[in-house]
C-alpha cells in the first residue's frame, strides 16, 4: 500500500491510499482522481516525509557534551518537557493542515447524516421550527447572509458554512 501527500492547483492538501505508484499514476493521468474538497482533478504528489529523527535523549547529549537545540515535540502534549522547544517545520505544516481538511470534511460529512436538506426554504423552516410550528430537528439549505443574521436575532442558531458546490454532493 502506498500512501502519497497530494495537492490540488488550488493547494488544498490532502492522503491518497494507492495499490502501488503505477495505480496512483493511473489514476490520475485518466482524471479519477480528484480533489475531495473541491472536485478538481489537476492534483500533483508533494514530498513527504516517512521518518523524522528525535534528538538525542538527555543522557546521550550529557555523554557527548552535546546539548539538544530543539525536538520535535508531540501536537498532543500541552507542553514541552522541561529540556525541549516547540518547533514546526513545513512538513508539520502539511501535515496539521491535511488533519485540519480532513477534520473539517468529517464535520461536514456528519453534519449532513444529521440533517434534513430544506433547500432555499431554510430561513422560513428554522423559523416554524424555533416557533413550533414544525417539528424540532436539525435541517440544512441555503440563505443570504442578511436572512441568517435576522434569524440569529431572533435568537435561532444558525451555523453558516461556506456555499461550495461539493456540499451540494456526496461527500468522498
């Protein structure tokens, strides 16, 4: 199994699971391949990194009279350890960002089983909702900016997302 870092024109980041390079290549030079965040099928594979090296530990830096400048340190630690430095580097970077895609589109994708699409009726359909004129449930569409701020005054949640049309389709 390979795993390639690919990137479409518009540099959203993003793994692709292949069988081997020829498939990855496949793929991509019959235009299957496409970017899951906005469908766009000019995608290139960016370098990546398979093993980063840690620094020494604290008794092999004091047994070489060498002192470590900075470690990678664990994104889910808090805090460093008393003798390492935060750093990111840009393949952190591109790393944290394709968590961040993949995160928001798994968001997304839940979002959408949890939901009701009402369509361009959605500022009308909250508002029975929020009146109990229709039943209580989570329903989603699209409004104008101006119709969401008027619902949020009326003291209805309203979460806006960006109007992109792969919202529209299944979700990859």
């Amino acid at each position: 199994m390979r795993v390639y870092n690919l990137s479409c024109s518009f540099d959203h980041r993003f793994e692709g699971w292949f069988s081997s390079e020829e498939d990855c290549l496949t793929q991509q030079a019959s235009g299957m391949l496409a970017c899951p965040l906005c469908n766009s099928t000019s995608i290139t594979r960016m370098p990546s990194a398979p093993h980063i090296a840690r620094s020494q530990t604290k008794e092999g830096s004091e047994q070489s009279g060498e002192t470590s400048a900075l470690t990678k340190v664990d994104p889910t630690q808090s805090q460093p350890s008393e003798n390492e430095v935060a750093a990111v580097t840009r393949v952190d970077h591109s790393q944290l960002q394709a968590q961040v895609q993949a995160a928001f589109l798994n968001g997304v994708r839940e979002l959408m089983n949890r939901s009701e699409d009402v369509g361009s009726g959605f500022a009308e359909e909250a508002r029975r909702i929020h009146y109990k004129e229709s039943p209580e449930r989570s329903i989603r569409g699209h409004t104008t900016a101006e119709e969401a701020e008027s619902l949020r005054e009326e003291g209805i949640e309203v979460l806006s997302l960006p109007a992109i049309p792969l919202l529209k389709n299944t979700l990859q």
